[in-house]
C-alpha cells in the first residue's frame, strides 16, 4: 500500500488540504474558505473535517496515510506544534494544535509556518529543487519570507526568524503597519504598489481621479503592461526598492537562490530588471553573480506541498 | 601529556599566535607586525616561523599540539583551506594557505575567515558562551560579521556570507568602498564616526578648523566624554544608525544575542542607548526583547580564540 501524507495550508481566508505523494505529486486537492472569524473550535473542527475527508478518500484509493503536515500563518512554536500567535485567527494564542489534531486523528501531525512551509514547497518539487540554501519572498498583500539554510528551516530563537518584508529600507520611510518605519513590505508588496501608485498619481494630477480610489494592485500591473507611464515607473521603483532589499540579503547570507512568489510575481518583467540592476550595484560582485533570483512556481500549492515535506520528513525521524 | 592547539589571527597589521588548552584558556601569547607588504612569500615564511616558535614553546613546557587554527581576513575556502581572496593580500589570490603549511608543520591545520573565528572566540569564551545563535559585529575601521546558527558559522555558497557592514540602511546615503551607498559600515564604524564628525562641524562652524583635519575616531569620542555637543550628537547618531540595522537583523534572525566588537565598542555608553531605542522602535516585540545587545569581552584575543576553537573542533572529527 502506498504511503501518503496529508499537506494542509491553513489560510486566513483559504483552508487547502491535499494527499501527497512520497515525490511531492499531489493526488487530490481541496479547498473552502476558512471562516476564520468563526472562531477557534469552528475552525479547528473545520480543520479535522477536512483533514479526515481528504483521508477517507486516501484510504479508499488504497494509500496509508503516514501524517499530516500543517502550515499556519503566525508565530508556531514547531517542536511542541503550538501555535503561539497568529494575526489571522486572534483567539489563537498558544493552541496546542499539532495535539489537538493528533488526539483526533490519530495520525502525526506537524506543524509550521505558512511562510516557512511555503519555501520548503518551492525548495522540494518548485523553484528551489536541489538548492541547499535559498530565500523565500512572498509578495503578496504584505511581504513574507522563508529562510533555508544547509537545508533547514531558520526558525530563529523564538520561531520569529524569516520577517525579511520587515527590514527597514528607508529609515524614515513610510509608517508600516508593524510599527516600523520605512520597511520593505510598504514598498514592494501590493498594497505598496497601490500606495506608491496614488502618490504618483495624486503628483501627477493633483489628486486621485474617483475612478481610481479603489484601484488594485493587479490593475497597476495591467495600465503598466498598457505602457502607462506612471505605472510603468511605480513598477520599476518597485523593483528597485526589492533590489536594495535582497542585496543586502546577499550580502549577509551569500545564498544559492532567492525565490520571489507571491502575487505580485506575475508582474515579473515590469519589475525584475529594475532589481537586478540595484543587486549588481550594491551587492558583492560574487555573490550577487551566484545567487539566481527566480519566480516561485508551485502558486497557491506551495504552502500545502511544503507541509507535506515536512510531515514526511519529521515522520521518519519519529516513527 | 595535556594536549593544545596553537591559534592564529593573520591581520593585516598584526599576526598573533597563542597556545590555547581545550578550555579556551590562552598558555602563552606573541604577537608581531605582519608586515603585508612583503608579500606572499615573506608573509607565509614569517607565519611559519611563529607557528613553530609556539610549538617548540608548547613542547618544551610537556604539550601535545595536535592542531593549528588560522584565522584570516577575505574570503575563505574553508572545506579546501584556501584564501581566495584578501583585500589585506592583494597577491594572495587561491592561496591553498592550509596545505602549505600542513606540509611544512606536518600538523593539522584549520583556515577560517577572521570575522568569524572573531565570532566563534565570543562564543566560545567571551561574551557568547552558551548561545547557539549570535551575529557578532565589529565596529573597527570598517563592520564586519560573524553569524553563528545554530553553534555553526553560516559560510554562504560562497563562503562569503556575514558582511553585515554591507547592508544598505540609507540608498542615496554615503558612498561606500564596496560600491554601494548608504551601508552600515558607513555610518557605525570608526571610519564613519570621523567622517559624520568633520560633516557636523563642517556645518556648525562654516568648515573643518586645520587641528581637526587629522581627527580620529577616538577624540571623537573624547570629545563626546567631555560633553562637546557635536561629538555627542555624532556618537548617538551612530548609535541610531546600529540600532536600524541591528532591527533588521533582528527581524530576520530572532538570534539569542548580538555581539558588538571592535574598537568602536569602547565608547559603548555614548552610542548603546540610541541603539536600542531604535530596536525597540523598528524590531517586533518578542524578538526584540529577546535579543540581547552585548560587548564582546575578548577584544584582540578573539581571532585568535576562534581560531583554537575550529582547530579543537575539526581536529575531533577529522582523527
């Protein structure tokens, strides 16, 4: 009977769980909306229902499933599997979910960052494949990241390590929602494009036209692809702030690779040339030649895959 | 008979060796001029006359030295013990410093790059013992970085990481040596307190007054002792520049503690303050409390230290 694991990516929109292969092919997929302001017991019992549907099924194809592996956002404490805080789910402090799930399920279950699942997706069947050391940087709505070194996970002291779109990039830059000032996240994320968008915009024209003050960050991409040149330079700027961020993560970790998911990846070739010119610029000349800077490529899987890895991973060592 | 191994730290002023025990605890010391500019050749012949001077002295007094440990500056081939580049020897490109000396010793030799046997010294017997996770950063004429992970320093593909000094904190900030604008080195070393000195008075005074033309660091700090103004202003402003980048770091390690070295630590009680308030300002919460913010304690001891340290650590794994 094959073995398989159950890859859950716990969102706080999205709940996606998958059956995984021992080579990372997924063999079902399912997703719903995560409900998270239902509260803690709905969603955890939301959580095993789907765990245990996605296992029923499994079962029934004639898999034996070895464990679950879980990605959630938030501070995850990952070898007691508790999550300590999470800004998705407020009533979550100090869950001891990776418990919880396995005194259900009776299965293992692992736990670990969304993030940092996410990178550990890329690195095992994405983007990342046969790289020892590489960087995650999710551009999403704010700016995640996951840091792999000689093949682990960087957690850091507290689980808190990888909060790359938290490195200051302009001192006295713009006021970030994590208190700081000036952050990556506040100018390469899409909610910095829009910002940066209707700066420029309100510059320009002395003000943000009503047809725009909803504007997303996707229609910049499109007015930029459109030769918008407003657009065309906020994308650019864009990717020169990501280019001083990630040279200077060259810099400190001389790594393999930088992966750059997210969103705000599909406007790949509006912003990538902009931040290879500030890397050469500002990063050793050997390091910034060495490390490759490449789209993610496994999209919304990522999380769900990377948690999987894990759940195989940490099975072996426990069983 | 107690067994020892001789540490090295081949600056490019000073070249000090040292008889260290397994404890870490330093037997006996020289140091000499390295003078550089003799070339390879010079250079090498004169490391192993001190090398064997200190083995014929560890003998003498009934030692058994089982190792040699070299720390040296530039980039540093670890696994193959070669330099392969060093801004203090220009002539020494793909030195295999290991084997040469090996050879002549017939002793095991162990190459590391001097900020990070800098760095494990701390751990080892100063100011980092018991932590698994530290970034030391000396402030000396320029900032260079030692990251330890997990008790191991992170190298990069390249051997390159840990050039902290070369994180961007201002992009159109001050040029760099590197290329670069705006890097910490150019703002917390001693070469940047000097330049932020004369920047300040410049302003203040309508020029730099001819007795000040030579400034150094240290009166800088002197000054700043004796309650000048402008020193003081120049020394917190410093120490703000540490703490935006310290903050970085922070959000993307979650270290236990942060080691600050190099001669710019001697005026701590005129920058720390401002470094810290920065910290707390820019890091999250959790980590940042976490992190502790040190002196180093070894002062010039701790290349060689750290040298000892990889010599007593790779000579176990490699009998």
């Amino acid at each position: 009977m094959g073995r398989v694991v159950i890859g859950v990516d716990l969102g706080g929109t999205n709940l996606r769980t998958a059956i995984l292969s021992p080579d990372g092919n997924i063999l079902d997929r399912h997703k719903e909306a995560t409900h998270a302001a239902d509260g803690r017991e709905k969603v955890v019992s939301r959580l095993i229902e789907n765990i245990k549907r996605q296992r029923k099924s499994a079962i029934q194809q004639g898999f034996d499933v070895v464990a679950v592996g879980v990605g959630a956002p938030g501070v995850i404490q990952v070898d007691k599997g508790i999550v300590v805080k999470s800004p998705n789910f407020p009533d979550w402090n100090n869950l001891p979910l990776k418990d919880q799930l396995e005194k259900t399920l009776g299965t293992p279950v692992f736990l670990e960052n969304d993030a940092n699942a996410a990178a550990l997706g890329e690195q095992w069947r994405g983007a990342g494949r046969g790289i020892r050391s590489m960087i995650l940087l999710t551009l999403g709505t704010g700016v995640g990241g996951g840091i792999i070194l000689d093949n682990k996970i960087w957690h850091g002291a507290d689980g808190m390590a990888g909060e790359i779109g938290h490195m200051t990039l302009i001192p006295d830059g713009r006021p970030c929602t994590c208190g700081n000032t000036g952050c990556l996240e506040m100018y390469s994320s899409a909610r910095g494009i829009v910002q940066s968008f209707r700066e420029a915009l309100g510059k320009a024209s002395g003000g943000v036209p009503d047809q725009l003050e909803q504007v997303s960050s996707e229609q910049v991409y499109e007015a930029a692809g459109a030769g918008n040149e407003i657009a065309v330079r906020v994308m650019k700027d864009m990717g020169r702030m990501l280019g001083i961020g990630i040279a200077s993560l060259i810099n400190i970790f001389n790594p393999e690779r930088i992966v750059v998911g997210g969103g705000v990846k599909d406007a790949w070739p509006l912003f990538i040339g902009a931040t290879r010119e500030e890397i050469m610029k500002r990063a050793f000349a050997v390091p910034a030649k060495r490390t490759e800077i490449v789209p993610s490529q496994l999209g919304d899987d990522a999380g769900m895959v990377g948690a999987a890895a894990v759940a195989f991973e940490l099975q072996k060592t426990t069983c």
